[in-house]
C-alpha cells in the first residue's frame, strides 16, 4: 500500500495505481478526453494535469503512479485555467456544429466546453476538412470533429486485435482512420462498434437508421413487428437516468407499442430456438463423430473476423443463425403465415445492443430466407433510446407490458445469451437434457460465468467429460483458436468440445451499440441484471419453452429439419 494525500485529503491505495485512479477513489473527478478504464493511458490530451506539492512539473494523472509520501494538488485556479486554455485550442480544431451531432447532450468536450464557461474560442479556427467515411452500414466515420484523443485506436488494436484503425500521419496531423487512406469497408473492420462507444465526441458514430423504421410505421400498407435482443433489457434504462443493470423488459415493450409498432417480439425466444438447433448440432457432432470443437456463430462480428482472417476454421463454426435473424425468417413465414399477411407486408425491425447487426441483415444471401429480406432494418438500443424521447413518452413511468404471440415467450436460458457464457450455459442446459434424457436438476452451470478473458471448464454429463471454451473480446480468441489449430494439424484430439465466441468485451451487454459510458463496472451490473433476469424466469431451460415445442410441432417439425435448415442455417465463405 501507498501512503498519499489528494488535495490534503490522507489516503491509501496500492502500489502501481495511477493518480487518476486514486482521484476517483477518493470522489474526486480529474478531467480527461483520452484516458478510458479499458485502455492503457497515453496521456494524449494533458487534460489531466496535476500538481506534486515540491515538484516544479506537472505530471500527468492519467500515465504517473502514485509515490509514497507525495501530496497532490488536483483542482485550483492555475490548473483550471491550463484546462480550460486546453479546451479552447480543441475547440479551435473542432467543427462547431452541436446542434447536428448525434453526440449533442453525450459529448464528453462539449461537456468540458459547458463546464469551462467558454463563451468564445480566442484561436483562429483551424477544422481539416475531410470527407465522411459512409462505407459501411454500420458506422460512420467523420474525421472532422476527431480530437485525436486515440480511443478508438486502443479498443480496435487492444481490445478487438482487428487494427482496422491506425495512427496515421505524425504530430499535429496525426489522423485516426484506416491505413492508406481506405474506407473502413476497404480495411480489417469487422464492425463491432466498440470505436463509436469508446469516442468522447462524434467523430465515429452508429449509422442512424431511425427514420427507416418511422417511415414503415407512417405507411398504412405495411405491418411493422420488432423484436428486440437480450441485451437491450438490461442497459437502456441507463439512457432514462436508471441504474445499469435494471430490467426494463416490459417498458420497452409497451414504449415500442406507443410509437405505433404494430407487434412485438423477443430475440430471446429465437435465442431458444437456436439452442435447439445449435444443441441438436452439437450433440449430433458429438455423437457422430462430426467437427469438434463447434463454434458458436452468433456474433455477426465474430463471423466477419472468422471469414477475413481464420477461415480453416469454417468446419467449426455452428450453421445455425444467429437469434435475430431466426427471428427475422421466422416473422416473414410462421408469423406471417398465421396472420394471413403477405410477406411482403410485413416490416421486420430488430433493436440490438450492437452496430454489427445492421450490417448481417444482408450479409449472406440466406439472410432472405423468406424470400423476402428477413430483417429489414436493426436499430441500436442508443437509437431506441433518441426514438423513445422523440416520441415524448415517459420511459419511467411506463406500465410493464407483454410481448405478442407466437413469438414472443422466452425463457432465462434465452435471456442470458446477452452476457458472455451465457450461449454456453443455455446450450449445457438443453445439451444436458437432449443427452441425458433428464433434467439438470441444479439448472445452473456457475463455472462458464465471469469477466476472464478466457475461460475453460469441464463439465461431466453421463459420466462424459465435456470440455468447453468462452472468449470474449477479439483480441482473446486468437491463443484459444491456435490451440485448437494446433491439435486439429496434429491429429490429436480436440482440446475442446464447444466454444462460444463474442466479439465484444463481456458480450452482447457492453455491444457497441450500448449506452455510453461502458466500463467493466458497468458490464458486471448489466450482467448481474442478465442473469437476474433468468432467475426470475419461470421457464430456464429453452427446450421447455411451451412455443418452442409448439413451433416445431406445427412448422419446423423437429430441430435441423430440412424446413429448418432452409430457415434457420446458413453457409459461411472464404
Ligand atoms: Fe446478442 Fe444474440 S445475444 S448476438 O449478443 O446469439 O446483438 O443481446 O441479440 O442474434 O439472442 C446481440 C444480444 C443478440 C442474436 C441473441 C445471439
Ligand atoms: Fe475497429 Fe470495431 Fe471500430 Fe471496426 S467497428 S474500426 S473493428 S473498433
């Protein structure tokens, strides 16, 4: 431990921690652009700096660890005013154009801006101009209001190992975008958006498909039914001022059926049928001697990083959809079918936590399932949010609602796909059954749970010993995949049976198109809230879901079905 005072206030933290950190600890909020808890601090915007009572420098919090004995000075007038000169000369680089920003009311310098009191900018204003990057459906790139504070740089290289971002250029023209001037469609990106969550300010934001969806509600020929995913449950309460975490299930429902949608889904209900059909999988590979380890394919960024860089692996990878766009098949056909509406008529909208979704809706041509596209758009739980304050509903004081039927009912194994292990765990649940013959009495499987980058277990099901893997955060996968490779050139056998893949840290719950301000903390509360959400379920196996059953028995027949694969699997490609 480490003696120190922060603004004469004694305290003791330990050793190797940053005075930032400590700061915080002792409730004292030091402003930075640069420095987020998921990335190594780089001390880019000097935002930061404090005085060493004795020492002439001034350090900055975010990169110094905190010395035995030293006294810091946090806040007063001098270092207020560095600050603030500091904000300005930001300013002076930064397009004034608040009024347009899908950051306006969330932008970290506008925040600062307000807080300084600046009134006007005393430097000439300097903006490079430089033209949106609009290439893919995911995100959008504007360079122009880019502080180069490299957060977006750190989550795509440290987090996600894709390095589609880079630094590029030096010093003052230093430009955070793709190498050699590409789009991010022409670069690495497997757009998972964790840039746009990371970025203080709008330079990198998810594309805003809002009006898509309003414009569908406004046509009377069409039927709008929305579905929404695990995740979104558990965190958007967060953009009406509640606590991460906070189920607000019912809210949602009835906020989308105030805003004119017609019926509403649940991705968790598919998040049971793909258990059936990913279980059925499994223990069909387990059984019959099939390719192991099987993978999950979920995650549309995951499968985008495995189709760029790892692609030996397709062998391994699950054929079942992911949850939504089962769903979104399922919508067009089964639904349809029983309403007797056209296809056609119907408008499929899907809300997630994540940008990557909005780009699998049309990834692969068996994304048309229905003959339609079985997805028509995918908004982030961020613009349901903007959707549900445009709409002048009050989100807090909203009755819970129920979803609609058929499509609706979900059990807690469907709802914890949302936090990392929670495929895993729904899939033991329902693989425990489809082996056994018998229930898992315990129900729960604690051992796939937690924050780990990395976690293995072992899991004996009549008397087999099943050896399973989840990584979460790309930059995770790539020791777990060689040992795997490893083996398969070998010939031995494979170190694992199953593994589950998400591409973001702590899965779907901290998905790039979450609410801001995503921090491990945050994750841990969204995921408690997750697998609260199961516990008060009255249902927790997906292969008891009473529509589940129903389903196969008047639709799909039984789990990888030809009427099921033709719905509900897909091909991959090199
Ligand atoms: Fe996920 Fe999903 S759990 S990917 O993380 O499998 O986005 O929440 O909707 O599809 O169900 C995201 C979350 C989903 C899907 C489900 C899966
Ligand atoms: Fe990197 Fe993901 Fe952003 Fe693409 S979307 S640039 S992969 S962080």
């Amino acid at each position: 431990k480490i003696h120190i005072k922060i603004n004469q206030i004694p305290m003791e933290v330990e050793k190797g921690t940053s005075v930032l950190v400590a700061a915080k600890k002792a409730g004292i909020h030091i402003p930075t652009l640069c420095a987020h808890p998921d990335l190594t601090p780089w001390g880019a915007c000097g935002l930061c700096v404090v005085k060493v009572e004795g020492m002439p420098k001034l350090p900055r919090a975010c990169v110094t660890e905190v010395s035995e004995g030293a006294s810091y000075i946090t806040h007063d007038p001098e270092l207020n005013k560095i600050r603030r000169t500091i904000v300005e000369m930001i300013l002076s680089n930064h397009p004034n154009e608040c009024l347009t920003c899908g950051r306006s009311g969330s932008c970290e310098l506008q925040t600062l801006a307000a807080n300084f009191s600046i009134r006007e900018v005393p430097f000439e204003s300097n903006v490079t101009e430089h033209p949106k990057d609009e290439s893919t459906l995911s995100i959008v790139l504007d360079p122009r209001k880019c502080i180069k504070c490299g957060r977006c740089v750190l989550v795509c290289q440290q987090l996600q190992d894709v390095w589609a971002l880079e630094f590029i250029g030096r010093g003052d023209h230093t430009e955070m975008m793709p190498a050699a001037g590409a789009l991010l469609s022409e670069s690495p990106c497997i757009k998972c958006g964790q840039c746009s969550a990371h970025c203080p300010v709008g330079a990198i934001y998810e594309r805003d498909d809002t009006k898509k969806l309003l414009d569908a509600i406004l046509d009377p020929e069409l039927h709008v039914a929305v579905q929404i995913a695990p995740a979104v449950r558990v965190a958007i309460g967060e953009a009406f001022g509640l606590e991460p975490g906070t189920i607000t299930t019912g809210k949602i429902y009835a906020a989308l059926r105030r805003i004119g949608v017609d019926a509403i889904f649940d991705t968790n209900f598919s998040a049971d049928l793909t258990i059936m059909e990913e279980g059925t999988e499994f223990v069909d590979r387990l059984t019959k001697g099939g390719v192991l380890p099987l993978i999950t394919s979920c995650c549309p960024s995951w499968v985008d990083y495995m189709e760029k860089y790892c692609a030996d692996m397709i062998p391994n990878f699950s054929t079942a959809k992911s949850p939504m766009m089962m769903q979104g098949a399922l919508t067009k056909t089964y639904y349809a079918d029983k309403k007797e509406i056209p296809k056609e008529k119907i408008f499929s909208a899907a809300i997630m936590p994540c940008t990557s979704k909005k780009f699998e809706i049309v990834r692969h041509k068996d994304m048309y399932a229905s003959g339609q596209q079985d997805v028509d758009v995918v908004l982030t739980t961020r613009e349901l949010a903007r959707l549900i304050k445009q709409s002048g509903i009050d989100f807090l004081s909203l009755p819970d609602e129920g979803a609609d039927s058929p499509i609706g009912a979900y059990t807690g194994a469907g709802t914890i796909f949302g936090a990392t292990g929670g495929v895993m765990e729904a899939a033991l649940r329902t693989g425990y059954f489809l082996v056994t013959g018998s229930e898992y009495e315990k129900i729960t499987f604690e051992e796939v749970r937690g924050m780990d980058g990395i976690r293995t277990a072992s899991i004996h099901i009549d008397g087999k010993e099943l050896r399973v893997a989840i990584a979460h955060g790309v930059a995770n996968v790539r020791d777990l995949l060689n040992e795997i490779r490893q083996a398969r050139d070998e010939g031995k056998e494979p170190p694992y049976h199953f593994v589950e893949v998400m591409a973001c840290r702590g899965g779907c719950i901290a998905g790039g198109g979450q609410p801001y301000n995503t921090t491990d903390e945050v994750r841990n509360a969204r995921i408690a809230g997750m697998y609260a959400d199961d516990q008060q379920s009255e249902i927790r196996c997906s292969h008891k879901n009473p529509f589940i059953e129903e389903i196969y028995k008047e639709f799909l027949e039984t789990p990888g079905s030809g009427k099921a694969h033709e719905l509900l699997h897909t091909h991959y490609q090199h």
